[in-house]
C-alpha cells in the first residue's frame, strides 16, 4: 500500500524518476490508478453519487449502473485519451526500433494512466475549495464543456499538466538508444 501511494506521490514529486521506472521497469499499473478515478469522481459531483448510494439502498444495480453512469460521464475523456496516448507511444516505439520493442501497449498504457495523477489531484483540491465556498471556475472539478474561453481555460488547466509529462514520456520513448 505504501509502495502505491508512493508511486502516486512520486508523480507530483518527482516526475521524470517515477515515469522512468514505469516506462523501463514497469513498475506501476492503470488498476492502481481506477480506483482513485472512482474516488475523485464522487468527490466532484457529490450529489450525484449520493443519489446513486440512495438509490443502491433500494436496488443495489440500479445504484450501480447509475454511479457507473456518472463515472463513465466524469471521466470517459481522460480514459479515452489514455489509450490514444498509449497508441501513439506504443507505435512511435515500434517504428522507431522495429526489431526490439520495449514499450508494449500494455506497458504505454500504465505509464500514461499515471500523467493522470494531476488532473485527479486538481478536479479534488477544485471540489474540496468548492465545498469551502470558494469556487474556482477554471478548475477541473467543473464540467470541462462550456461555453468560450471557459472551456479553454478548463481544459488548459485540467490537461497542461498531464500533457506536459506525456510529452517527456514521448521524449523518452524517442531518445531511446537501440539494444
């Protein structure tokens, strides 16, 4: 348990040595990451997954499906675009070192769950402050669809970050000597 939260602690900490182990050593998976996308999603629309823990009082799958919904709602971008990014890597190295790939879909796809880490820890501070009084309109914790330069800015916050650490994991990926 340590060790996890020590990973998750060491994206935010120190970001280039704790993605190297993952991309290299494999250390780290997108199943340690699902459960903390599950959390952060309650905590961001706490009415909604309270109506869900209502409703699966009466009828356990209905407040299931319904929490699966929001969920699914919440996080269906980020999810989706963990597997493009974990495509791109994956192919970027195969074309780049045909004979020996080291970067398998599977291992892309735990390191890029991981450039996560941020956006999670943004949409919880953002739904922590707002349940302070103290609503920050660019955080992530807010629907990313809207309108004008909200949205911009919405994403731009939510997204800078992870994609800044996926651009080092595309750098590292790159610069990988053969053999």
């Amino acid at each position: 348990m340590l060790a996890h939260l020590g990973r998750l602690g060491g994206v935010i900490r120190s970001p280039q040595r704790t993605l190297r182990k993952f991309l290299w050593r494999g250390e780290g998976r997108l199943w340690d990451i699902l459960p903390w996308l599950v959390v952060v999603t309650g905590a961001v629309a706490p009415t909604r997954a309270g109506r869900a823990v209502l409703l699966g009082r009466v009828d356990v799958i209905d407040g299931l499906l319904l929490f699966g919904n929001l969920v699914a709602n919440r996080m269906l971008y980020p999810l989706l675009g963990l597997v493009v990014a974990a495509s791109i890597l994956h192919l970027m190295d195969r074309v780049r070192h045909p004979s020996e790939v080291k970067v398998g879909f599977d291992i892309a796809l735990d390191a890029v769950a991981y450039t996560l880490i941020p956006y999670l820890l943004l949409a919880a501070v953002g739904a922590g402050l707002s349940a302070l009084g103290v609503d920050l309109w660019f955080m992530p914790h807010h629907d990313l669809r809207a309108p004008g330069w909200y949205g911009v800015a919405r994403v731009v916050v939510a997204f800078g970050w992870p994609a800044a650490l996926y651009l080092f994991l595309v750098r590292e990926v790159w610069r990988r000597p053969a053999g």
